[in-house]
C-alpha cells in the first residue's frame, strides 16, 4: 500500500508541476525568448517585436505583419567609450500605443556581456514615431538585441 501511495504521491506532483508550468505567464529574462521560440538564440544586431498582439512572425523565414516599423537603429560610441543604441519606432496604426523595450549587449564574438536591461516604458502617438535609447554598461560591449512588446 506505501509503494502505491508513493507511486500517487508522485503522479500527483507531477501533473501539478505539469499544469503550473503551463500556466505560468511571466516570461524569462536574459533576452533568450524569441516569440516562444526558446530553441532559437537572438539575431545580433537587430530588433524584434516579441509580443503576438503588436507583431506575427509566419513561414520559416519569419515574414512580418506588424503594427510597429523601426525607422531605424543606430549604435554610437559616447563620451567614456560605452555603446549606445537609438532605435526610431513608429506606429502603423490609428490608436496610440504604450510600449515596452529593452536591449540586451554582446562582444563581437556573440557572447553577452550584458544581460538584459530593465524594461524602459515608451507611448507612441497614432501614426508617429518614438526614439527608445540605451546605454550598455560594459566597455568590451558590441553587438545588440532589442525587444519590443506592449506595455504590461
């Protein structure tokens, strides 16, 4: 009777463990998650709509339909020698949107030197443009990846 109790007992937090996962909603850190997508590294160099209510990634080639355009990304060096990325975001649509983005840094070999940053909260006017900015806290820092989503 013990053997069939433990046998439950393990059953049991099993599926529990199964069902909490499933249910969890909060994403992870590090910049790691591209669009559930856990399997897949970041694309260095670029910036990415994470959020399925802003942006759908379809095909194997990841073809986008997006509310957001960026207009552009740029990467400078400031002052003490630390890089700075500027990303220009519009809005496609007729409603104003609040918005969330971070940038995570990498040396020029890919390996991060910076874990992600703090989510920096943005607002876009309809059919206008927004300019996120943000430093990397590491010298040796090259290369970026930066996450939009919505406001949470």
């Amino acid at each position: 009777m013990t053997t069939l109790r433990k046998h439950l007992a393990i059953a049991c937090a099993a599926a529990l463990a199964a069902g909490l996962s499933a249910c969890e909603t909060t994403p992870p850190e590090g910049g790691v998650r591209i669009d559930q997508q856990n399997n897949i590294r970041p694309e260095l160099n670029s910036v990415r709509v994470i959020d399925g209510t802003l942006a759908r990634y379809v095909g194997a080639k990841f073809k986008v339909d997006s509310l957001l355009d960026t207009e552009g990304a740029y990467v400078s060096t400031g002052p003490t020698g630390f890089k700075k990325i500027t990303v220009q975001i519009r809005n496609k649509t007729n409603v104003a949107l609040p918005l969330q983005a971070r940038a995570s840094w990498y040396d020029a070999s890919g390996v991060p030197t910076d874990g992600a940053q703090s989510w920096t909260s943005l607002f876009v006017q309809p059919n206008a443009m927004v300019t996120f900015e943000q430093s990397s806290a590491r010298l040796n820092s090259a290369q970026y990846y930066v996450e939009i989503r919505g406001a949470q």
